[in-house]
C-alpha cells in the first residue's frame, strides 16, 4: 500500500480527523476483550476501562463532541459494553456515530466529509461513499448497536446502504471499495477489474458487517455475503504460506501482482491475523431454540440449548466438494429440530 502515515502531533486528541488515535483504542479494546474470554486475566481488560472512562469523561454533550476520523473505537466500546455490562460505554458508541454530519461542539469546527461518513448525520445515510474500510466499520457498529437497542433508525439505513453496495458498488468476488484514489467506493456500477482496489482490509470488514446483518435478521442473504467475501475477496489478501499478503486485491493484472510480507501500513496483516481465527465464530448461531448452520466447514461443535448440549458435526469437503453431511447428537432438547 502506498497510505500516507498521518502526523498526530505533540497534543493528545489534536488530530482527531487523521490521527488514528480512537481507531488504536478500539482495536486494543477489542484485544482487551479477547484477551479476558480466552485467559480470564482482566488485567488488560482494566487498564482499557480506564481508558474508556477518560474518553467517556473528555468526549460527551457540551464538551468535544467531534467523532474520531477512522471508525473502529464505536465498535471495541460495544465490545466493553458486552463483557462489563457498563452502559456508559454503549451510550458512548452511539454517542460518537451520532456526531457523524454534525459539527457540534467541534474544536476545528469541520465535518470530515463523505470521505469519513461525516457529511450527513448516520441515520440519514442511504448509499455507501467515501472509504470503504472506515465505511464498514461504522456500519458494523450501527448494527450492533440496533441489535441492542432496537434503533430502527440505525436499522433502516444500514439495510437501504446494503442494497446500495450489493446492488451496485460490489465485485463477483464480494471486494468493495473500487477506487485507488481514498480507498474508497466509486459511483455506482463503477468496478473497474485492472485498477480495482478492493483492500483486504475492507473485506474483512464487510465480512463482520455482513454477519451482524444476518444476526439482526437472520436471512440468509447476509451469510451468503460472508462466505463470497470468505473464499473470494478476504483469501486473495493473503499467501497459501501465511506470510506474505495484498492490500488492494485487483481482479485481473497485465504484469502481475506480488504479495509482500508487511506494509508500512500494516492494517492489512494484522487484520488477518485477527480474522482468521475467528471464522469458526461465523460457522454457526442460535436463538436459544433454534440454530443455524451459517458456513459449511467441517468440524465438530458443541452449543447450550436450553441448558441441555447439543453436539453438531460437520463433514465435508467444501469449497472443493459440495456435499454436505451434518449429524446432531441424538440427546437433544425436547421441541428442538
């Protein structure tokens, strides 16, 4: 990639439409959260409460109120919101989207553009513009805060952004974000092969944009988005070795493209490390009476339903056969089919 590093400067929150800094914490949040459900260690886990008390205490109504320039911090807070139960920090991820196409109480008094989903207010958003990463990542937050909340606001304009992307702005492979020039979605139709953009890293976040959408709904649609993105888009960003990776993915070459093993950049590797590891999360979901078999991969799990174990085993060689064999353990829950 050839992204410039944005200069933050000496000031803390002083470049809050280039600096990254929010965009850092999300991810650290994220980590924080993973890091507790894997080990139970709350050691990073504290240390990231602290933080979000401190952006909780500097960003909120009649303070600054100027959303970060790169979405991502919307989704760590929901992330906190999930494992400490604080509605602190999911009143603070709505907080910041809904600053998105206000100025508010902004210290440089400017919008960022629809370059950052920032020219009109989120809830009156209905076509997909500007970058493409930063994009999907604020739609990933828009749907799990609907989820939560019930926002049909939220909900009606993240569907009406959907239809707009996969109706025109998407390619065969489930890649979005077409232009070179921003990282970011073209006019409508516009899905040049050669000079296709396509980053990886946009893929990996259409993808947990896509599986929120099938969570709030539960149509099928959306996971079929999921596995296109999966096989397609996502896989062509890294090397059958693991180490080397695209970050734009064009879809066809005249010289030929080669995978490099780091960017000076580096969102791209890192996010794949994150991804991979957790597809399996995306294999399968339940309501508590129902489940749904969202991936075809070959496993075995085991999922609570109503407080009985219901063992579910996969066989099959998918993507390259498509046959599909799936066995449920016998001792399942009345009512439960």
């Amino acid at each position: 990639g050839d992204v410039p590093i944005p200069k933050v400067g000496d000031k803390r929150w002083a470049n809050m439409r280039s600096g990254h800094e929010q965009y850092c914490i999300g991810h650290m949040y994220e980590a924080a959260v993973a890091w507790y459900q894997a080990t139970g260690k709350r050691n990073l886990l504290e240390a990231m409460e602290k933080n979000a008390d401190l952006i909780c205490s500097i960003f909120a109504p009649g303070k600054r109120t100027e959303p970060d320039g790169h979405q991502e911090i919307e989704i760590g807070l929901v992330r906190l919101y999930r494992i400490t139960g604080n509605e602190k920090y999911l009143k603070q991820a709505k907080f910041f989207l809904d600053q998105r196409g206000r100025l508010g109480n902004r210290i440089k008094g400017e919008l960022y553009g629809e370059y950052g989903q920032d020219h009109i207010p989120v809830i009156e958003q209905t076509e997909a513009v500007g970058h493409a990463v930063r994009a999907v990542y604020m739609y990933s937050a828009m749907a799990d805060i609907a989820a939560i909340t019930g926002d049909m606001d939220y909900h009606k304009a993240i569907k009406l952004i959907w239809d707009d992307i996969v109706e025109s702005k998407v390619y065969i492979t489930g890649g979005i974000g077409s232009r070179r020039k921003g990282e970011s979605f073209g006019e409508k139709y516009q899905l040049p092969n050669e000079t296709a953009y396509c980053e990886t890293c946009a893929s990996i976040g259409s993808a947990m944009w896509n599986h929120r959408m099938f969570l709030l709904s539960g149509q099928a649609k959306y996971m079929d988005m999921v596995e296109r993105i999966i096989y397609n888009a996502f896989l062509a960003g890294i090397s059958l070795e693991g180490n080397s990776f695209f970050y734009p993915n064009r879809l066809t070459s005249v010289k030929g493209e080669k995978r490099s093993p780091w960017f000076g950049c580096a969102c791209c590797p890192s996010n794949v490390c994150r991804f991979l590891p957790s597809i399996p999360g995306y294999a399968y979901a339940n309501t508590g009476d129902a489940v749904y078999v969202t991936l075809f991969i070959a496993g075995k799990t085991d999922i609570d339903m109503k407080g009985k174990t219901v063992s579910i085993t996969q066989q099959t060689r998918y993507p390259w056969d498509g046959a599909v064999a799936i066995t449920i353990d016998s001792d399942k829950p009345a009512g439960f089919e």
